[in-house]
C-alpha cells in the first residue's frame, strides 16, 4: 500500500471536502468520519444524522465530481443490526438491520447511501460494518479508555476503589484496532 494521507477540514462543508479531494486526487479513502458516540447521538439525533449521512453525501458527491474511480472503504459499524438473537449468530452481513439508537440508524441510513452511490453512479464503495474495537489513543468515553482511566486513578490513590462502569449485562467482543485497520487496509486494496 502507498502512502497516506491526512487531511483536516469539516465533513459538512462542501468547499472543504472539494478542496480535499481536489488536492489530494486519492486512488482510495477509508471513510471513517462519524459522530460515533451513542449517548452524544441520544442527546443530539439531529447533529449525529447530519454529521453521518449528510456527511458521506458530501464526501460522495467531491469524489463523483473529482476522483470517481477512487476506492471508498466506508466504515459502517456492526450496531446497525441491533439486537440479533443467539441463533442468528455469529452475525452474517446479510443479517436484517434494525438499529436501536440515533447512531446506528445514521450509520445504516449511510451505509445504504454507499450502497446507492455504488449501483446509481459506480463509485467503487466497499462497506464495512466493524463491531467493538479499541486500542491505543481511543477517545475517553468509550468503555476500554474510561476503565483504564480509573485504575490508573486508583493506583495512584486519587480515587477509592471502586470502578463505575454502567450496565455489566451485554455481552460484546472487542477487536484490537490495529488488526481493524489491517482489515480496512486490505479491503482498500
């Protein structure tokens, strides 16, 4: 694989994204711009969707405009398909989905939008729907960073020992990020 490159610029300004695309003139683009956060996505529905669907729209049409054949890896994300009972899993990809959150729906509404821009105007669109992931430089908020923040705490004897953690009753598996990447990596290839 090349080299790569990071841009900066708002996902929800066109001349951003256009400047973007333009000047980099990408063979590919790992699509991994998301409001992904669920309680930020419960308490701001709006601003997640717009940030998720019309988000990907913009990227999609700066890369119709400039770089059609460039390869799009969108990530989607595994909690699009819901609650999926013990009998349908392990979770095929062809699993109906039924998002349960404003997140997961924003996420499945774009990854239908890939899946459109793919049959409607042939950008090569790979869709990926990764399930929990963490690693190095996770963001606080999530379980992994939160949990380790308060061992560290508590081991350094700034708090008691007592770790809050919320609901301990769903089961989830957790993918090392650098293995994720690996996977979109290839997938972009």
């Amino acid at each position: 694989a090349g080299p790569v490159r990071i841009e900066r610029g708002n996902l929800l300004q066109a001349e951003d994204i256009g400047r973007i695309v333009r000047e980099c003139r990408a063979e590919g683009c790992v699509h991994l711009a998301a409001q992904s956060s669920v309680p930020a996505s419960i308490a701001d529905p709006a601003a997640t969707w717009e940030a998720n669907v019309r988000g990907t729209i913009l990227l999609y049409e700066a890369l119709r405009g400039v770089s059609p054949a460039a390869r799009v890896v969108f990530i989607g994300s595994g909690d699009t398909y819901g609650e999926v009972p013990p009998e349908k899993q392990p979770i095929r990809e062809e699993e109906r989905l039924e998002p349960l959150n404003p997140y997961a729906a924003s996420k499945a509404a774009a990854d239908l939008l890939s899946w459109q821009y793919f049959r409607n105007f042939g950008l090569p669109i790979v869709r990926m729907r990764p399930f929990n992931h963490t690693g190095p430089g996770q963001s606080p908020g999530f379980i992994a960073p939160d949990v380790a923040r308060q061992i560290a705490r508590i081991e350094k004897d700034l708090d008691p020992p007592v770790l809050s953690v919320g609901d301990l009753s769903p089961e989830k598996d957790f993918s090392d990020v650098r293995d994720i990447v690996r996977g979109y990596r290839l997938a972009l290839s």
